[in-house]
C-alpha cells in the first residue's frame, strides 16, 4: 500500500511541477497593463497596504520567490522581479500577501514561524534517527517513535503552510483586480498561475503524509 501511495505522489508530484513551469512560462509571454514589473507590483502593494518597512529584492534562481519575515524582505527571482508579465505580477502579489499576513499577525502564519525552529531541528536529525530506528528497531523501538515524531512535526509544518499560501494567494488576486493591476482579461490568467502554485503544495503535504503512514507501519509491525 505504501509504495502505491509513493508512486502516486511522485507522479503526482512531477505533474504538478511540470504543469506549474508550463502555466509559468505561458502566463511570462502575457504582458501586464501598464509595464510595471514584479518589483514596480511588489512595492505598490506594499505602499496601498500601508506597509513601509518591508524592502524589495532581486534573488537568484527560477521560482525561488518568498517572503522572508525575519528580516521583512520580499524576495523576487530575477525572471519574476524584472518582468512585465501577468505570472510576475501574480508571484509578487502572491509575495507580498505574505507581507500583509505578516503585518496583521495571521493566525497560520504566525503558528507556522513558531514552528520553524522545530523543523530546523527535525530536518536535520530524523534522516538519521530514523536509519538508526529502522536498524535497532527490535531492542530500542524508541529511537524509531523519535524519529517519527520528528518527522510528524515536518509534516504538520507541510498542512500549515496550506492555508498560508492559499490566503496570500487570495489576498494577491483581489488586490491585483482592485488597484487595477489586471483587468478581466488577464484576471483569470493571474488565478491560474497561483493556483498551479499552490498544487505544489497540496502534493508536498500529501507525499509527506504518505511516508509518515510508512514509518509508523514499520514501527506498528515491529510486534509482528
């Protein structure tokens, strides 16, 4: 059963992943109204939000885009933060709905900050304790619930991260239609984009429930 789910995931996973740089390279050709960039999108939003403290930068790599709130920068990947296009306006709008969020306290924001330096930890560690459970399973099971139990929290990490990225994304589009950013013949163009984006998510959090269901059949069928 596991390895039904595994290969479901990842097939999943790498149908989300190509469609997500099909939508983005289809939606990069459609220009935005009025020329301004991903930069030009980002500080605008920033501004009609009320929000001066938060800076604008460029950062490399495709698709690298975040919000980084620990020193409040909205970080644009060089193709997003130069470009006049409706996928550029839509991941810096996307962007700086985290900005938005992280000025009003967001609940699920918030709850998934606190939660940051548990998974750092987790995903440095559960790797090797679940190797070192797997292989003294039989005499020292409590190494295997350790391991689990550092790996359950990277995944309830993955289904908080849900509503985070489906609310910015919300916040991103009803912006971007009421300053005028996109109009009715781009608006569901921009939907598209970030809804292909958030996809990626729902298969993350999903694949990373599959391997937890994995390693707690292994720790279950110890007794067997």
């Amino acid at each position: 059963m596991y390895w039904i789910l595994f290969i479901a995931t990842s097939l999943l996973s790498y149908l989300v992943q190509y469609n997500l740089q099909r939508k983005f390279k289809k939606y990069s050709q459609m220009p935005i109204a009025g020329g301004m960039t991903g930069k030009d999108i980002a500080e605008k939003m920033l501004r009609d939000n009320h929000i001066t403290d938060v800076r604008v930068i460029s950062t490399p790599g495709r698709l690298t885009d975040h919000y980084n709130p620990s020193n409040k920068t909205v970080n644009l990947s060089e193709g997003v933060y130069r470009s006049c296009s409706v996928a550029a306006a839509a991941v810096a709008a996307h962007e700086c709905g985290h900005a938005v969020q992280h000025a009003e306290s967001y609940a699920w924001l918030k709850m998934r900050s606190a939660l940051v330096p548990v998974v750092s930890f987790a995903s440095n560690w559960m790797t090797w304790v679940l190797l070192a459970g797997i292989l003294t399973i039989e005499t020292y099971p409590q190494v295997m619930l350790f391991g689990i139990i550092l790996f359950a929290a990277t995944t309830l990490f993955s289904f908080i991260t849900l509503p985070v990225e489906i609310n910015a994304s919300k916040r991103a589009l009803v912006w971007l239609s009421k300053s005028g950013m996109t109009t009715t013949a781009n608006d569901a163009a921009a939907k598209d984009a970030l809804k292909s984006a958030a996809y990626t998510y729902v298969v993350a959090a999903l694949s990373s429930l599959a391997t937890l269901i994995y390693y707690v059949m292994i720790y279950m069928g110890r007794r067997d």
